[in-house]
C-alpha cells in the first residue's frame, strides 16, 4: 500500500511538473509572439518610412529636371526671340533703303 501511494505521489509531483512547464512554455510562447509582432510593426513602420524616403527622393529630382527642361527652353526661347527680332531688323532695314529707290 505504500508503495502504492508513494507511485501515485510521484506521479502528482510529476503532473504538477509538466503543469509548471507548460504553463512556463505557453508564456514563453505569448513572449516571443508579442515580441514578432513588434519587430514586424517596426519593420513595416521602417518601410512605409523608406517609401515616402523614396516618393520625395524622386518626386525632388522629377521637379528638379523639370525646372532645368523649363530653364533650358526659356533660355532657348530668348534666344530664338532675339535672333528673329534681329533678323527683322535687318529685313526691315534693307527695305527701308531699297524703297526710296523704287519711287
């Protein structure tokens, strides 16, 4: 009879034991999941950081490239301008001398 009880006391012992460490595992558990989801919410914070890096990064050298496209075409236009004015001034020249001459 004792050694009856002293099995099925070891056997609470070991119950309670495995109890213990489940209970220890089940809370690890929780841990390490709490802790995965906080590192991939870092990593998608660090993402859509890095994205809108990105988005301004380019939209930056897009405007930038347009500026130099306008600039160019304003100075090309001026010169343009210039050169027809000067061209007309010249036309206009030659035909005032070459009126008087007509009449």
């Amino acid at each position: 009879m004792k050694d009856r009880q002293e099995i099925i006391r070891r056997q609470l012992e070991e119950s309670q034991r495995a109890k213990e460490q489940l209970a220890s595992a089940e809370e690890e558990h929780r841990k390490v999941l709490a802790e995965a989801r906080a590192e991939a919410t870092a990593i998608r914070e660090d993402a859509k950081r890095e994205s809108q890096r990105i988005i301004d990064e380019t939209k930056s050298t897009a405007q930038a490239e347009v500026d130099r496209i306008r600039s160019a075409a304003r100075k090309q236009l001026t010169a343009q301008r210039r050169q027809v004015v000067s061209e007309l001034r010249t036309e206009i020249g030659q035909m005032s001398c070459s009126w008087p001459a007509r009449w």
